[in-house]
C-alpha cells in the first residue's frame, strides 16, 4: 500500500509532466508549478521558506 509521501510524490510528477506537455501553459499552470517546486525545494532543504525573483516583462516578481 502505498504511504501518504509516495502518493503525494505520484501526483506531483503527474501535475508538473501534464502542465509542462501542453504547448502554452496557462498562467495558472506555471503558478501551481512554481508552488509545487518551491514546496519541494523547502521540504528537501529542510529550510523555513524561499523567495523566487521572477522576471516578467522587465520588471521583478515575488513568488
């Protein structure tokens, strides 16, 4: 049977392999995917919190 852990790890490469198939992600899309990453770099880094500096349009976005 498989643990909590295993089942969330499955349908978190799901999301990110059907979000990153499509040939224009939606803005929602490449959201869920910033948050699903960053989740998992937290967790793997054991760390508090991260702030990822993006890019749009010239100007810097908080995520």
């Amino acid at each position: 049977m498989a643990t909590s852990s295993n089942l969330t790890g499955t349908l978190r490469r799901s999301l990110l392999i059907k979000v990153i198939s499509k040939p224009a992600p939606s803005k929602e899309d490449v959201n869920t995917v910033l948050e699903l990453t960053a989740s998992k770099v937290v967790e793997s880094l054991q760390a508090q919190s991260m702030t990822l500096y993006l890019v749009e349009s010239g100007e810097i976005a908080f995520k």
